[in-house]
C-alpha cells in the first residue's frame, strides 16, 4: 500500500512537470510568434523603396533611411574586421600554449562577466576612452571599437568551446608525424572547429544589429551618407539608433516599425544562417 502512494505521488508529480512545461512553453511560443507578427504587421505596410534609397532631407521633409543602413554595414564590417582577429588568437592561445591554467580560468571568468555587463555601460565607457581620451569625437569608428570590447568575450568563449570539441588524438596523430605546434592549430585543429567560429561571428553580426544604448554615446544620431572611410571618422546612427530617434524624438512611427521590421527580418535571418551554418559543418564533419 505505501509502495502504491509513493508511485501515485510520482505520477501526480511528473504529470504536474509536464504541464508546467507545456504551459510554459505555450507561452513562450505565444509572445515570440505576437511579438514577430505584430511588428512586421505594422512595419511591412511602411517600407518603400523610397524609404530605403534615399536620405532625409529636413527642407523637404523626406525620410530616408539609406545613410542608417549604410552605417549599420560600416559598423559591422569594422567590428568583425578587429574582434575576429582578437577573439579567436586569444582563444588558440588560451585554449593551445597557456599553461597557467588558474591565469586560464580567471581570464574565462572575466570574459563571462564582461558578457553580463549592461551595454549602457560599454557606452559610458567608449565615450569616455574612445571619444576623449583617444580624441576620436563622436563618430563610426568610437562605435566599433566598443563593439569590439563587447563581442570580445563572445567571439573568444564561441571559439575556446569549439577547440575543445577537437579531440586530443587529432592532435598526437599529427605531431607523430613531425608537425610542429603551430602547423597542427592552422591545419589540423582550426579546420575542425571553424564551425564554431563562423556561429561566434553570425552572433556577434546579430548582437550588433540589435545594439543600440552604446552607439548613442559613441556613435552619435546624424543621419549624414557618407563614404566607408570617411564614414568611420564621422558621427552617423545606426538602423537600432534610428528607430530611437524617429519612434522618440520625432514621432515617426511608421518609420520606427518599418526599421523594426527590418530588424527583425535580419535577425530571423541571421539565426537561420546560423543553425544552417552549424548543420552544415556537422554533417561535413560526419562524413
């Protein structure tokens, strides 16, 4: 009889777990699907190719949003050129040559914490640094550059996590046949982690587009075209920091939903990308 209570107890309990999961799950698909359909219900209907090609002329009154989009690219582009390069060689070194593995550990438990701090205060920061102390005022390149401090800590644990999938006898077999150190991290280990890599970068491309807090600090709000170069050396917002100023400072909001739902194609893009990318490698690697 005991035996019997205890077994009812248990299905009462995982029956309860269940429905909690469901439930949970219900509404956690309930609020994406909403939140996904209504911005691309009320910001689909507001683009045009107009809106997209052209700039804002404030004696005409026309919107454009051209120079926002351009300087969303130029921020990604020179991010992912200085944060690659960075992220990934301090994971190959922390994860390949370190030695000191509490110097290993406390440098992973910094860049976990650097993930966790709010990006209002990556914008105080590159606004003090970047924009005045280094002298580079307002514009394109003080934005990247704390980007860069940002995705740092993504890029590099993305590709510490990686390496460490690569198993060890990968790497013996390749120094029993006379590699040395560096010849088995460029043609034997990275190959089999680039999987890692590229999903760091797609979610770093991603956490751009979405950043907004710290672009106003550093990057400014102007909606001027410029070119790549000149760009970089000029105050210029991105499509995040456009929304902010046409939803909140002007009224805009037709506008501010047709950038939301550009935004939002973009990411449900770059996730895509992502999961195809990582599927892609798996299989490759399975073969």
């Amino acid at each position: 009889m005991p035996n019997q209570q205890i077994s009812g107890r248990r299905k009462a309990y995982i029956a309860l777990m269940k429905t909690l999961m469901l439930v949970s799950f219900a509404l956690t698909g309930a609020l994406v699907l909403f939140l996904t359909v209504y911005v691309l219900w009320k910001g689909v209907p507001n683009l045009s190719w107009e809106l997209l090609s052209t700039q804002p002329s404030y004696l005409s009154g026309q919107i454009g949003i051209l120079p926002d989009i351009l300087n969303t690219v130029y921020l990604i582009l020179a991010s992912l050129v200085l944060v690659l390069p960075l992220g990934v060689g301090a994971a190959v070194y922390l994860t390949e040559y370190a030695r000191n593995q509490r110097l290993v550990a406390l440098i992973e438990y910094a860049a976990e914490t650097l993930s966790g701090i709010p990006s209002i205060i990556y914008g105080l920061v590159g606004m003090l640094f970047f924009c005045q102390f280094l002298n580079l005022q307002t514009s394109l390149l003080a934005g990247a550059l704390t980007l860069v401090i940002m995705n740092l800590p993504t890029i590099m644990r993305t590709t510490q996590e990686s390496l460490k999938t690569v198993p060890q006898s990968y790497r013996e077999g390749a120094f029993g046949l006379g590699a040395g150190k560096w010849r088995v991290i460029r043609t034997v280990v990275l190959p089999n982690c680039v999987d890692g890599v590229i999903t760091g970068c797609i979610l770093s491309v991603g956490r751009i587009l979405g950043e907004s807090a710290a672009l106003l600090f550093t990057a400014g709000f102007a909606h001027a075209m410029h070119g790549f170069v000149s760009g970089l050396g000029s105050a210029g917002a991105s499509l995040t920091v456009a929304l902010y100023v046409y939803a909140k400072e002007q009224g805009e909001f037709g506008v501010a939903f047709a950038i939301a739902a550009i935004l939002m194609g973009l990411t449900l893009l770059i996730q895509l990308l992502a999961a195809l990318v990582g599927r892609h490698f798996k299989q490759r690697r399975s073969l």
